[in-house]
C-alpha cells in the first residue's frame, strides 16, 4: 500500500495541467521522483515539487496507492486522467476534465468539479459530493463518443449537457441538472433525480431518467405509455424520431 | 552546392537500375553526371536509394482539407507535437495543418505531392495552404467535370471553346490538370440528386457524364497537357459499380494520346471496383477492373488504399457524402461551389470486423496485385479518404509480402474469403514494382518524368534513402523492416538539400507549386470569354476580376507550358 499526500505550497492562481497526479503515474516512485515530475502552469513548465509538497507512505502498484489532494486544486486539471487503478482522494473543489479518459480505479471528491469530468471515461467510478459543471461524462469538441463505461455520481447539482456523446456506462446526478442531459447519445444510461430542461435530442440509443420535473421537453420524441422501473411508474418516451433513433426517455 | 550519394544500393527503374551500388551525383539541385572533390560525401553504405516519393493523388490544401480541420477537432488532437527549432508545430492525422503535411511526407521520403481536386472558385484557398506547406513541390488539379461551361461547351459540341475554357480555367486556378469528378453529379445535387451512370441525362443542360468525359478528354490532348483527364466515376461508393467503372474506362480508345502516358487516369479504384446489387451480397470485383487494364494501356489508376482506423473522407462528389453520413450517422459536411462543384466531408472508422470495410480493404490490395503492369496502378490512399498517407509504408509492406498479407487476413472479417480473391493471391511485389508505383509511375502518369521519379542525369536531385540493404534483407519474410524502413527515411534529399536525416526534419525549404500555362489561339478564347463573362452577369456572386488566382498567391511557382500554340521558347 502507497499513500502520496499533496498540498499547494501556496495559493495557485493560473492553471496547471495536473495529468501526471494519477495512481498509474505515482505508484512506485519515491517522494524525489513525484517532486520531479512535469507540471505545467499555465505556458510555464514547472514541477510538482515547485507546487505541492509531497508526502509519500509505503511503495505499491498502481491499484494499491492512495492519493490525498488536501488543500485548494480548484486551479488544478486533468487531475487522474487516463487513470486505470488506484484511489484518489480530493478534499476540495478541483478544476476541469478530473478522471477524462480513466479507465479504472475510483476518484473522490468533497467539494465541486468544473467542467468535462469524466469525460471519454472508460470504466471506474468518479464520485462527486458536491456539484459538476457543464458536460459532465461528455465527449471533448469533435468526439463522437464521450463516456463509454465506468459510474459516475454526483450528488449535488449538474449544469448543461450531461452525458453528452455518452456511449456506455451511468450517470447518476441527485440534484437538478441543465439543459440537453443526454444529448445525441449512443448508449448508458443517466438517471437525474431533480429538474431538468430538455433532456435527450439525436439520441440513438441509451436511457435517461427523470424524477424530478422536465420544466421543457424537446419535440422529437413519441409517448410509448407508461412503464414501471424499479418499481417507479414512469410516461415512456422514445426518440429522437427524426433519426429513426433507439433512445429511452423515462419521465415522471 | 554539390553533393556526393556514394554506395547507395540505388533502384531506379527508369534508368534500368534494380538495386546496383551507384554513385549519384547532385549540383545546384539537380542530379548531374559528376561533381567536384569539394562534394559533401553521403555515405549510404549499402543501404537502399530510391528518387524522392511522389503522390499524383491526395487531399493536402484547400476548402475540403480546412472544413474537414474544422469539424474534427478530434482529429487534430490525435497527433499534436510541439514546436522545434526549425519545425512549426503539428496537429491532426487524417487532417493535419499545412505543416505537418510537409513535414511527415518529407518524413517518408516523399519530395511531391498533388493536391486531387481544387475548384477554380476555391483555388485562392488551396494555394494559400500550399505557399505554407513546407519542404515538398506541389501543385493542384482543378474540377471541371461539373461546371456550367463545361456542359453548355459540351452540348454545344464545340471543343475550341471548351479548350479555351479548360486553359483559362487552369490559369484562374493556377491549376496543373483536368479532374473530373462524378461528372454531371455536383450539378444535379444541387436539386438532391445524382447521376446513377454515365448516360443519365443532366436536366437543364441537356449532356450525359459519358459526353462529358469524352469532351474533356479531347481538349485536355488537344491542350496536349502533361497529365491526362484524371477521372473519380460516377456511382462511386454504390455495390455494383465496378459497371460503370468499365464502361467510363471504356471511353479513353474514343481519344488518342498526345504524350507518352495514358488518356485516362482512374483514382481511387478501390472505391469503384465493387460487384453486388447491396450491401449483403457486396464483393469484389477487383478482377474485373484489373483485367481491364491488363488489356488496355491508355488507363492508369491508383489505388486508394484503405487504412483500418480513423479515416475522413472527403470529395467533390456532395451526393455520395450525404449517402455516407447517412449511412454512418457521422458527422457531414456540405458545401456548394457556385455553377461549379459541390462537395462533402464525412468522418470514419474503418473496422476490421466490418465485413464490407474488411472486403474494401482486400480489394485495394487486389488492385494492385492483379494489375501486372505497376505503371498503371499507383499507390494511393486517397488520403485521407482510405486512411492517412503516413501509412504508405503499411501498404508497401503489404504488397512485398504474402506472409504479412495473410497474417492480416486472419485479423479480418472472414467475409474476404468469400468475397474477394485476395487470400489466394501469391504475387509479391519488389523494390523496383514499388519504385514504380511510388515513384516513377505517378510521375508518368502526371507528365512529370523529365524531372521526377527517376534519378539519372538532369533528374531533380529528389532523393529518399531508406534504413534497409537489399541484398541483405528478405521483404517477403522482414516485413516489419520494410514497413518501419518506409516509414521514416535515413535520409530525404530535396533540391540537393538535406531536409530529413534519421526520420528527423533538418531543414525546411519552401518547394514550388505546378501549374501549366495551356494557350489557345486568341480568337477562341475571346469567343469562350464572351459565354464567361455573361455567366458573370448573370449568376456568379463574384467579379470576374476578383476571380483569378494571382501571381502574389505562387511566391515559387514552376510553370509548365502546353497549348494549341506550340509555346515559345525563352
Ligand atoms: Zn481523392
């Protein structure tokens, strides 16, 4: 078991590109070697140990490390990315794209995540105690596919475009979410438990549950009835019928 | 500046050498019988030296390229590297920035390339990313196959005007050649239509594509050009098209040669080879197509090659792309070129366990092994049509070896064992073969011979060598070798300058761009001029005067004279 802790030296204010704070990436290494690894800070290359002091307990492989984030990284990105094993532990809020592209292990958070969380991820799980910003699980400009597999949660609010592209995996949001939740999916599922606005448009396939209200609901879609889930009775809706597409849309 | 190549394993199919340790010779950029003892010695120690790689047929600068940029930004992510000392940065793989173009074809040995498909309305923007591509010469085809003069000239049976329209034409566009893409189809997908074969009537101008061919093909030996009527059929992309493919393939004995080379050149046969009435009972009918030029030698064509992986296609033939993303439910892109052309963009992914993807592929390679004369089958990948062109050194390696082919075949969809002939098929090419269809085979196809493709005296000092010795190395077994050898030069020679050393850019020198000066008697193009400029009036959003491409858009530009008035010598 490996535990690495890190926290900002001082207050960041620019951004730094985090993708080297992964288990795969610290699993093994001693703390000189975490100290040397690149950072980028805005256009200004720079190090981890310049950042954060770091502490490290234990040596193991990339599933048997922990790491703690204490402190402010909400100047921080791509925290986890590409990640295939391991924990990561965040205090705080952090910046955008944190588990893009991770492919197992689970990351944590207390406080909120900017933008593209889990985007393009994989597998693993991404657990979110406060809110998610826009395109949360989405596909980066271009992507056709945005999370193929893997659980994310979110236990507070999201805003726009949740799932966005999503191919596989789930979406769990508690609270309220934006506008286009799902839209032009190709697969998983997302479950809201709050309001939303406009879910699904250019789906072809994947599910989308909606407990709370949908305060507007885009035209494309046919009611099939009702149907229980779960043992929840919902109006089923499927879409988007301008595509010819396979998507479900569960209301309440 | 003079430079010494010595112990060069040297194949050169032109001058008949297949591999023979000869030394060559450079002085001020072109390759000369002998050169002072104060030449720059390169030693190639036996290692295998080719002249510098040339594409007649690829998708490098211009409106299509730049949308196809804009709508993957995906794509661009995909091969990022940063800035060096003397390189820009990079982007892209199906569609990388200018840079990156001629930094990676430099990379693989290549010295020349030309862009397939300008239309004269949009040529500005091609030979603004052309005067940015580095290191590579370079130049454009322009479209003509659906342009309202074109058929107006083509009805009116009138081939003096039709000439003069195709030299003024390749002036406007500070074009080098004659491209004809589903003739007649761009015109009718501006009413949501296409053409199904090469007699289907086009509305409103009253021609069929099988005229339309025949027409061009006329005035493009009249102008005595140096390349021929580079033809993309009508029906590509359709199961049954190998058809009209024979039939427009059919049309070059109405037309006599006025060079050395073919009348016809069919791109991108791969697309075109196809048997079947759908997508269920699709197969190839690469034979067919092979046969045919087997029995006809005024036809060449390339193969466009298919890529498994991330591909974007993109072409002026609009109906078919909107067909594609359709099909694909991919992205799309349309774009209408005002009385000239039409165009789409549709990003894809070519899967090996896709039975049709897994028959395309097989049947580009059957193309090229069936085909017996590698003069008349270049390679290609239409890139990025059929997939990246930095793959060429897949497709080599591919050609040289059963073993690799038969390695991939058990990776693919087993549909090829049924529907294609490839798995049965032995024919391993060699470095000569391979010289040809990389080398000297497009450079004869587009008219280019005096100075490229080959290596003897007078020759472009355009010079690829490559990490592998020929008589040490067994391609047919060593095909990693020759895919990795292929893949990045030892050494790349532009202009008697080394550009590449070691797979790595050492120095960036801007080539020139091609375009062919074609006159016609005055008289005929006051008459054409007259039609223009009331089609100015009457329908083009433009000025005639803001039209033409001027000098200021070709800084280094290398003009080839043709016409029906023998051009006078300066
Ligand atoms: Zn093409």
């Amino acid at each position: 078991m490996q535990t690495v802790t890190l926290k900002p030296k001082k207050e960041i204010k620019i951004s730094v590109e985090g993708e080297n704070i992964s288990a795969d990436i610290f699993s093994g290494k001693t703390e000189k070697e975490i100290h040397a690894l690149v950072a980028w800070m805005g256009n200004q290359k720079t190090t981890i140990g310049e950042l954060f002091s770091v502490k490290v307990e234990g040596s193991g492989p990339a599933a048997d490390t922990k790491i703690i984030l204490e402190g402010d990284f909400s100047r921080v990105k791509r925290i986890g990315e590409g990640m295939t094993a391991g924990l990561i532990l965040i205090t705080g809020n952090v910046d955008m794209h944190l588990g893009a592209k991770m492919s197992g292990g689970k990351i944590s958070v207390k406080g909120n995540v900017d933008s593209w969380a889990g985007r393009e991820m994989k597998g693993g799980e991404l657990i979110i105690e406060g809110n998610a910003a826009y395109y949360l699980g989405a596909g980066y400009r271009g992507e056709s596919c945005g999370m193929r597999g893997g659980k994310i949660t979110v236990m507070g609010n999201a805003l726009d475009f949740v799932g966005e592209h999503m191919c596989g995996g789930e979406i769990i949001v508690k609270g309220n979410t934006g506008i286009l939740p799902g839209l032009s999916n190709n697969g998983g599922k997302i479950v809201i438990g709050g309001n939303t606005s406009r879910p699904g448009s250019e789906m072809s396939k994947g599910t989308i549950i909606v407990n709370g209200k949908v305060e507007e609901m885009m035209p494309v879609f046919k009611l099939e009835g009702d149907e229980i889930v779960d043992g929840v009775t919902y109006k089923k809706y499927t879409g988007d019928v301008i595509g010819n597409g396979k998507g479900l849309l569960y209301v309440k | 500046m003079e430079l010494l190549i010595k112990n060069g394993a040297v194949v050169d199919p032109v001058n008949g050498n297949k591999g023979d340790k000869t030394d060559i010779s450079i002085k001020d950029g072109k390759i000369v019988k002998t050169v002072s003892s104060k030449a720059t010695i390169i030693d190639a120690g036996g290692r295998l030296v080719m002249a510098g790689g040339v594409d007649a047929h690829s998708h490098i600068a211009g409106a299509k390229v730049n949308v196809g940029r804009m709508m993957r930004p995906e794509d661009s992510r995909s091969g990022i590297s940063p800035r060096t000392k003397i390189t820009r940065p990079c982007t892209g793989y199906t569609v990388p920035n200018v840079y990156a173009m001629g930094y990676r074809y430099a990379q693989m040995g290549y010295t020349t390339v030309f862009e397939a498909a300008q239309a004269i309305m949009k040529a500005r923007h091609t030979h603004e990313e052309l005067e940015e591509i580095p290191i590579i010469d370079k130049g454009a085809l322009t479209l003509f196959g659906s342009n309202w003069p074109t058929m107006d000239f083509v009805r009116e049976k009138d081939m003096d005007k039709l000439a003069a329209y195709v030299s003024w034409g390749l002036l406007a566009s500070r074009g080098f050649g004659v491209k004809c893409v589903n003739p007649g189809g761009g015109e009718m997908w501006g009413f949501g239509k296409n053409v199904t074969g090469i007699d289907d009537v086009v509305p409103g101008f009253d021609v069929t594509p099988k005229e339309i061919i025949v027409s061009l093909m006329k005035v493009n030996e009249m102008l005595g050009l140096p390349h021929s009527v580079h033809l993309h059929c009508n029906n590509l992309g359709n199961p049954g098209n190998y058809k009209t493919t024979l039939a427009s393939m059919e049309l070059a004995n109405q037309v006599k040669a006025s060079k050395k080379r073919q009348v016809m050149h069919v791109t991108h046969l791969l697309f075109n080879s196809w048997g079947g009435t759908n997508w269920g009972d699709f197969e190839s009918k690469a034979d067919e197509v092979a046969n045919f030029l087997n029995n006809h030698k005024n036809v060449t064509g390339d193969m466009g090659q298919m890529i498994f992986g991330s591909a974007t296609t993109m072409t002026a033939d609009g109906p078919k792309q909107y067909a594609n993303a359709k099909l694909l439910h991919a992205k799309w892109s349309n774009g209408d070129v005002e009385l000239e052309d039409a165009s789409g963009v549709v990003p894809i992914y070519y899967v090996k366990q896709i039975s049709v993807h897994a028959i395309m592929w097989a049947i580009g390679l059957e193309l090229a092994l069936l085909t017996k004369d590698p003069y008349q089958m270049l390679l290609t990948t239409d890139h990025p049509n059929g997939g990246p062109f930095v793959n060429y050194s897949e497709v080599i390696a591919l050609l040289m070896s059963n073993k690799k082919r038969q390695e991939e075949i058990k990776t693919v969809h087993e549909a090829v064992h049924a529907k294609n002939k490839l798995p049965g098929l032995d024919r391993e090419l060699d470095f000569s073969e391979i010289a040809i269809m990389t080398r000297a085979g497009t450079a004869k196809v587009l008219g280019l011979l005096d100075t490229k493709g080959h290596l003897g005296v007078g020759a472009d000092a355009d010079i690829s060598i490559y990490d592998i010795k020929p008589d040490q190395i067994d391609p047919t077994v060593e095909h990693a070798k020759i895919k990795s050898a292929f893949s990045s030069a030892a050494y790349t020679i532009k202009g008697g300058n080394v550009v590449v050393k070691d797979g790595q850019i050492t120095a960036t020198p801007l080539g020139r761009t091609y375009w062919v000066d074609a006159k016609v008697p005055q008289q005929h193009h006051d008459e054409m001029m007259k039609d223009i400029v009331k089609k100015f009036k009457n329908y083009y959003s433009m000025q005639l005067a803001n039209y033409m491409v001027q000098d200021e858009y070709l800084t280094h530009q290398q003009v080839v004279k043709a016409g029906i008035i023998p051009a006078e010598v300066n």
